[in-house]
C-alpha cells in the first residue's frame, strides 16, 4: 500500500498520483498496480439526444391537417378569394418556428436565418394578394432582412462572446438605434422623399445617451459594482 | 391519510411530492438531479443474472417504474410498461443528465462494473433512503439468484407481497401540521471558486474509513459522526475560503438533507427529507475546529427534532396548497422556481452534506458485500458535494464535484487524518488513475 507523503491518505493501488494534491507516488516497494482494474471504469458515457419525434409529428400534422382543409374549403366551398392562402402561410411559419423544438440540434443561426425566410414569405404572400405600391420589395422585404441581420448579430455575440448583461443590454439598444434610422430612410425612399432623420433622430438619441452611460459603468470596475450591488436581485 | 396514488379505473398515476415538484424544473442539457447508490459485492457481478434480478425486483416497487409527464399545471408520473430499464457496463462520469424522453422513459439506471452494482434514481422518484431499499433488494435477489439463501427483512422488500399504500404515499401532506410557518430567507453564502469541468465530467473522490475509528473520535469530541463530519466540512470549507483571498468574507454553509422518516413514522418510499442548514460565519470572529464542533452540534439539537421539521415541512406544503400558486401554469412556475433556485435557494449553501447513516441488510447478505457508497451527483452549479454512508465496519465517503480543483476534498480528508483518523482513497480523476 502507498500513502501520499503529502496528504497521509492512503492511495488505491492503481493510482499513480495523490488525487487529492497530485503528489506522484513514489513507492520502490510497491510500484503502482497496473494490470488491476481501476477502482472506476475507463469508459466515458453519453447523453443520447432527445427524441423528440411524437411532438413533431403531432404538430405537423395539426399544421399540415389545418393548412390542407383550409385549402379545400378555399377552393369548393368559400370561394370568394384566396384567404386560405393566409392560414397555409401562417401553418407553414409556425412549423418554421418550431423547428428548434422538433430538433435540439439544429444551427441556432440557421434557425434563426429560417424564421427571416418564413417572415419574408409571409410578407411575400400578403403582398400577392394586397401588391400595393410595391410595399413588399421597397419596404417589408429589405426590413425583414435587416431585422434578421441584427438578431442574428446578437445571437452570435451571446453565444461567442462571454459578456455581461449590460454589455449584451449596449448591444441591444445600438441595434435598436440603427434598425430605428434605416426604418426611417427606407420610409423615405418608398415614398421617394430626401432621406433625412426626424422622429428616428429621437430614438437615436436616447439610445446614445443610455449606450454612453451603460459603457462608462461597464469601463469603470468601481460604478460597475456599485450598480451591481444596487441592483442585485 | 392523504393518498397520492390517484385511481382512475385502470392507469393508476402519482402526484409528485413535494421535493418531487422541484428537481425537473432544474432541469437542463447538462444537469439533471440524479444520484448513485453503489453495492460492493465481494464476487464480480454477471450482468445476466442481474437483468434478471433488476426485471424482477422493480414490479414491487411501481413507485420507480414510473415516467415522468407533463400536465397543464403539474408534473407527475405514470406507470411504465416499456422494455427496461436495462443494466449497463458502468461508465467513468457517473450521475449523466437524464431526459424524461430516453431510455424507454425510465428514470433509473442500473450500471455494472467489476464486483459493483450501481443505480442512479432521478431524485422526483425517491429520496435514498427509499432508493437503498430498492437497491437492497436487487441485490438481495440477484444474490438469490446465485445461490445463496437471502432472507427478506431489514429493507429487503418481500417481492411477493403486493406494495403497501403507505410505501406510495406523499407523507409530507400527512404530517405537515404545524400552525406556523417559518421564514426561509437565508444569506449568501460562500461559493467554491474553482475551473469548471467540461461537460458531462464528475470528478469523484471516495474515502474508505473504518466506522469505529470515527465513532472513537467523535466520541472523543463528545459529537455524533454526522455533527463530527458537518464540522470538518466546514472547516475545510472555511480554509479554502482563506486560501482564496476573498474581498469580502461570507458564511459559510452546508445543506444537508434529514431524513423525516426519523421524526415521522412512514414506510414510504418517495422522497421525504427536508434541508437544514449548519453555518459558521467567520465575519464573527475566527473560529477554532472545537468551536465549529461546537456550533454544529447545538445547531443540530435546536433545530432537528420534530417541532421544527413539521414547520419546515408546513412552509413547503404551504406553497403547494395555495389555490392561487396551483392555477399557475406549469412553464410559469417552472420559469419562477428555476430562477429562484438559481438566484436564491443554490447561494444559500457552499457545499452539500449528506449522511445515510447505517445501511442495514440481513446477516445472510453481510457475507457477500463489502460496502456500500453513495454519491449526491452533480451539483447544480460550480462545487462539491459529499455522501457519508456505512455498512458494517466500513465508512464510506464519496465526494462528487464539477470542478478541477480538489481543494475541499483535500482539506476535508487531511483533518480527518489529523485527527488520526485512517483514510483509503480511491478516485476517477484522470490524474490519480493510471
């Protein structure tokens, strides 16, 4: 038997350091035991991951079940216009939403870039239906696509990058500011006005004001404790 | 009596009982409330025989047959008649994260390894008193089943019996009858700073004593081995918070489970514990090992009898009862309790501490097993957590941990080593293996 010289333990045969301070044994008389199995196994378990495929398969054909007789009832009974295409629209984009419950191991950001295509369809649909003033290229379209970009920007900050709350809240409100000014200019331009910020100048402003303190108390250790310990929960 | 076995002409279904309602809100990717008895046979185990035993064995107790299901406003669980559970080769990172949806829905597992039966119970299931006695009787049967003439008795169940209600029953609603209800807030304690294991990694340390050796140095103290082994904890936990440096000194504290069937007559075999809380604080002063022993030993007469534990029970039966807390949808309660888990409840202790105390089993078994451990699993956030159990002469210590640094361990076992105490350690940290 060996003991650590450093703990006064004594060691399971096999073991080759003190667990406890990870002191080597050095024992002449009785070198470690290598041929004896280890106290535990050597084999590593896994988690199998969740099967999820009742509730998928039970969403989907609800989805599916709603959108088709909502189809067939468009089309031979209420035949006055393509409202159907609305709840078909909106099947498919739950089903979209869904997709990280049916799968835990779908991308997040691939998630994420689906619910923008799936919002954007559905712009898409009530654009053919309502074609406007080509609302849905000029406005809907373009804004949709921004607004996935900044979600999907913060998705990839939280996950990267290991940042406080205050960092994450800076990060929020400058996206907020930026989506709020292009809002404006896009609104501009669809209505063929020369761009310029006015009510989005406003919202801009506060955002900037809060952003500057919420980066000074994250700059400065002190007010940053000081905060946390006013504010702790 | 108040009866959680709810009958509904044919599917017979449980309610969670009220440390039951907590741990699968805590549930997440990486975490799950699981935690491992082991027996140490003195022969190696034939996985055959012991399927045989495990697939015998758990139709008396329906109470871990069960899956867990989700209701509109509560959990709860139901029999379940899926294949299984199978009994597996033990693995190195015991306590894994256990899903509700696979292993045919069970919440228990049976490992195998070497001379060593091991079976890990979701924690909404039973409490371990309640899951020894299942392993007992595993063992007991398998032990049958090579041959050898095991009685039933001292926790072995009788398998032909039917279960007995008591044996399902929710036994906090029958006791909880105290007419007040006392405050839980609690401060902050002292948290182990320690690197965080990657994921799926329990680090174990188990120490092997002999049971007369501590029970001489208790005595020694004038203090019982769980007051003895409370102290060392929490004077190893207040080292450590020395060696840290730490800006500002918090208390130090342990939360260990009582097990109520002590104070309360029951034969359940659901969870029926409630937590105290033994602290020291060193912004008081410094205290010397005798004082900790001390405090800990007064704190544990005060507050563990019968009249505090009903009011402590009455405060968990409270929240449960509340007609306004019950309409509450079960996503919304389980976003409010996770976050004051998270927030309150998991700072209010540094380390867990839990003893099982002496495992009793027929003399005819006392001949084939030599030990029996228990390990508390995974703590939910960055510390350790220790088990104390014995059988026969043997103490068995086992520490479980998700962080690299062994410094508590290492504290916790060098005073028991001062005190004279013998220590065998055997562990599967990847350094101290070959």
């Amino acid at each position: 038997m060996s003991y650590c010289v450093n703990c006064g333990v004594e060691l399971h045969a096999t073991c080759s350091e003190c667990p406890l301070c990870r002191t080597v044994v050095q024992n002449p008389r009785q070198p470690v035991d290598r041929d004896s199995p280890t106290p535990f196994p050597g084999r590593k378990g896994d988690v199998a991951p969740v099967q999820k495929s009742d509730v998928t398969i039970l969403i989907s054909i609800v989805l599916a079940v709603t959108a088709g007789v909502c189809g067939l009832l468009n089309l031979m009974v209420f035949r006055g216009n393509s409202w159907s295409l609305y709840v078909i629209g909106g099947c498919a984009l739950l089903w979209v939403f869904c997709l990280p419950v049916f799968s835990g191991r779908i991308s997040p950001y691939l998630s994420l870039l689906l619910d923008g295509a799936g919002i954007s369809m559905y712009f898409g649909i009530v654009a053919w239906l309502h074609p406007g003033n080509g609302w849905y290229l000029r406005l809907a379209f373009p804004l949709t696509v921004l607004a996935t970009a900044l979600v999907l920007l913060f998705a990839a900050f939280v996950r990267q990058i290991h940042a406080s709350v205050l960092t994450r809240a800076a990060l929020v409100l400058g996206e907020t500011a930026a989506f709020t000014v292009i809002i404006e200019l896009l609104i501009d331009l669809y209505w063929q006005a020369a761009l310029q910020i006015t009510w989005s100048a406003i919202v801009l402003t506060c955002c900037v004001i809060i952003d500057a303190a919420l980066i000074t108390i994250i700059r400065r250790t002190r007010l940053r404790e000081e905060v946390r310990r006013r504010m702790h929960i | 009596m108040n009866m959680s076995k709810r009958t509904n002409h044919k599917t017979p279904w449980y309610r969670l009982d009220l440390s039951a309602i907590v741990y699968p809100t805590l549930q997440r990717r990486n975490f799950s409330s699981v935690y491992r008895l082991t027996a140490v046979l003195k022969e190696k185990v034939e996985p055959n025989l012991l399927q045989r035993a495990v697939d015998q064995t758990l139709p008396r107790f329906p109470t871990f047959k069960v899956a867990m299901r989700k209701g509109v406003f509560w959990r709860y669980l139901e029999p379940n008649n899926r294949p299984g559970p199978f009994v597996e080769p033990d693995i190195m990172n015991p306590c894994m994260p256990m899903s509700f949806q696979n292993s045919s829905r069970y919440l228990i597992r049976i490992y195998y390894y070497q001379n060593r039966i091991s079976l890990e119970v979701f924690h909404s299931l039973s409490d371990g008193s309640g899951a020894m006695c299942l392993l007992k009787t595993i063992t007991a049967v398998y032990l049958r089943m090579k041959g050898y003439p095991i009685p039933s008795g001292q926790g072995v169940l009788e398998l032909s019996e039917k279960p007995q209600a008591e044996e399902l029953e929710d036994a906090y609603l029958r006791y909880a009858s105290s007419r007040v209800r006392p405050p839980r807030s609690r401060d902050k304690t002292y948290r182990i700073r320690g690197t965080r294991e990657p994921f799926y990694t329990l680090n174990i340390i188990t120490g092997i004593l002999k049971v007369q050796q501590v029970l001489s140095v208790s005595k020694h103290y004038q203090v019982s081995v769980t007051e003895y082994l409370n102290a060392v904890l929490l004077h190893a936990l207040l080292q450590k918070q020395k060696e840290d440096h730490v800006f500002r000194e918090l208390p130090v504290s342990i939360a260990m489970p009582v097990n109520l069937r002590r104070f309360f007559p029951s034969k359940t075999l659901r969870n029926f514990i409630t937590m105290v809380y033994p602290s020291i604080d060193p912004r008081m002063g410094e205290y010397t090992f005798e004082e900790i022993l001390l405090q800990v030993h007064h704190y544990m007469r005060y507050y563990i009898n019968n009249k505090f534990l009903n009011a402590d029970i009455t405060t968990n039966a409270a929240v449960t009862k509340n007609p306004l807390i019950r309409v509450v949808p079960l996503f919304i309660k389980d976003l409010v309790v996770r976050q004051f888990y998270k927030r309150v409840q998991d700072k209010q202790s540094s380390a867990g501490l839990t003893n099982l105390g002496v495992v009793e089993t027929p003399d005819e078994m006392r001949p084939h097993i030599e030990r029996f451990d228990v390990l508390m699993g995974q703590p939910f956030s960055a510390r350790t957590n220790c088990a104390v159990v014995s059988y026969g002469d043997t103490l068995s210590i086992s520490f479980a941990s998700s962080i690299v640094e062994a410094d508590v361990e290492r504290l916790f076992f060098c005073r028991l080593v001062k005190d004279g105490i013998h220590v065998m350690i055997e562990s599967n940290r990847k350094t101290g293996v070959k």
